[in-house]
C-alpha cells in the first residue's frame, strides 16, 4: 500500500467523492485543525452520505494497490447507516457512513465540508 501524505490522501479521497457526487464532510483532526484547535492523530475521518450506487463506484474506484476497503463492510455499513468503513494505507482513513437523522441532513445541506 502506497504510505500517502495526510494532505494527499485527504485530496485523493475527496477528488473521487467530488467526482462521482457523493455529499461529504471532513471531520475529526483535520477539521479541528481548519476550524478550530490544532491536533494530530495520523488519520482523517471523512462521513459521507452516498446512494448504494455511489458506493459501488465509490469500491471500484479504489485501486488496491493503494486502498484495503472491505466492500461487504462498506455496503453493510451503508444498508445500516451506522458505523465506518476504512480506507486503509499506511495512513488510515475512516470513513462513516451519514446516519439517517435531521442533524446530518441538515449538516449536509449547509455546504460545509
């Protein structure tokens, strides 16, 4: 697996997501750092809100040369609308899935990322 820089594997990450629009949103440490307090944990936490065919060309999009997403835990995820998935490279990416609630929605509809 290719050892990505923070800023590059989030740039990766949000190029594929921007391109096949699916709504996101950069939480966690990489948000504190933009909005907020700086801190560093070595992963980016990313929750996206994608349809079940978002998400299959979200998996087949990932080469996994670079990438280690367990599609099965990402589709069960998605159907759940609860817990992560991750994006494993030698940085890791934890990636959730929107909970169905009106926070997240409303969050999304803000436009913030």
């Amino acid at each position: 697996m290719t050892d990505h820089p923070p800023g590059a594997l989030l740039r990766a990450i949000v190029e594929k997501l921007e391109a096949m629009g699916i709504p996101h949103m950069v939480v966690g440490s990489f948000a504190s750092t933009v909005y907020g307090e700086p801190r560093s944990t070595r992963d980016l936490d990313l929750v996206i809100d994608p349809t079940p065919e978002q998400l299959n060309r979200l998996l087949a999009a990932l080469d996994p040369d670079d990438y280690y997403v367990d599609p099965d835990v990402a589709r069960d995820a998605l159907r759940r609308r609860s817990m992560s998935m991750r994006a494993a490279t030698v940085l890791v990416a934890a990636v959730w899935v929107a909970p169905s609630c009106w926070w997240w929605r409303l969050t999304f509809a803000s436009g913030r990322k």
